[in-house]
C-alpha cells in the first residue's frame, strides 16, 4: 500500500524490491547458502546440521526472491481501484481498516488470486534454490519434490522410470491443487 503512494522514492524502492527476483536461481541459493551458513556459523551449526535450518533456509531464500514479483502485481492491483469507489465509501463515513477490508482487499483480490497461484506452484516447482541452497541435506530432508524427481531419475541407475513415473503423479497433483486454489480464490473476486 505505502509503494502506491506519491511519496518521493517509491519508485527506487519498488526497483529495489523487484531485484531480486532477475537474480537466478542457482545464484541466489549459493549466496543465501554462505550468507545463511556464516550466520549459522556463530552457533557451531549449518544449513545441513537439521532440516529445519535446511527448510526455514529456503523460505527465507524463496520469500527474498519472489517478494518483488508479488509486490508489483499487488501495485497494479490497489491502482486500478476506482477513485470514486474509494471517495464513495469515505463519504459514507468509512474508516482506514473499513476501507481496506471492505472496498481494497475485494478489489484485488484477482490480484490475489494470481500472486497465491504462482506462490503455491513455484513453491511445489522449487528446485535449483534447493539445489544450491542444501542438495536435499541432511540425508534428503531437506529435498523438496522437484529435486528428489529429479534424484530418482538421475541419480540412481535403473530408475529412470520410476522417476518419469513420480514426475506425471507430480505434474497431476500440483495441477490439481492449483485447479483448486485458483476456484476458491476466483470465487472471491468482485465483479466490476
């Protein structure tokens, strides 16, 4: 909402959040690998001495990257709410968290609809941060689906089949929960 504004500077700052999102996959998580390990390093620990390290790791990594992509459909969102809709419902005497629950949140919800769909499938599709960031460490707890895919297929003679096989389960169940998702959130949507 603050990047909406004509406050001097948003524009740098909607440049600044956006960055991180044109930096490769492999990049960032080899960055947030030495970033998160030195910081890790003050307690005698890794990214790969548990998997909770392993996994907050990526969430952080992922939060980082994609941060900037939400940020910019959610921009677009809040500005394409009519003024008159807004001057409307504070002539009625409408209050901040009135307006915003009641006129904003309905009117960008496409806006959410979008962001949550692309969350959720690049969160199932999550691999080359996870590559990077732990290799599945410790002993593959850490190894989101894409890469364990990816493993079976690769890394072990003779499977490449049931790789190919968890591959097609693994396409037809992301499809499915973001079929899903994507109803539940059309059917928020406010028609104009």
């Amino acid at each position: 909402m603050l990047l909406t504004k004509k406050i001097k500077g948003t524009n740098i700052f909607r440049t600044v959040f956006f960055m991180p999102n044109l930096i490769g996959g492999i990049v960032l998580g080899y960055v947030w690998q030495l970033l998160l390990n030195g910081i890790l390093a003050h307690f005698q620990k890794t990214l790969t001495y548990s998997s909770k390290y392993g996994f907050w790791g990526l969430v952080i990594l992922m939060l980082w990257q994609q941060i900037g992509y939400m940020m910019i459909i959610y921009i677009s969102g809040i500005q394409n709410i009519p003024g008159e809709l807004i001057e409307a419902a504070e002539i009625d005497g409408a209050n901040k968290v009135q307006l915003l629950r009641y006129v904003t949140i309905p009117m960008v919800m496409p806006s959410i609809t979008i962001c949550t769909f692309l969350t959720l499938t690049n969160g199932f599709k999550l691999f080359d941060q996870n590559l990077a960031l732990t290799n599945g460490g410790p002993d593959k707890m850490s190894e989101m689906l894409a890469l364990n895919i990816y493993n079976t297929f690769y890394g072990r003679t003779g499977w490449e089949g049931v790789g190919q096989a968890k591959a097609v389960i693994f396409f037809i169940i992301v499809g499915v929960i973001a079929l899903i998702q994507n109803k539940m959130t059309t059917s928020k949507e406010v028609q104009q």
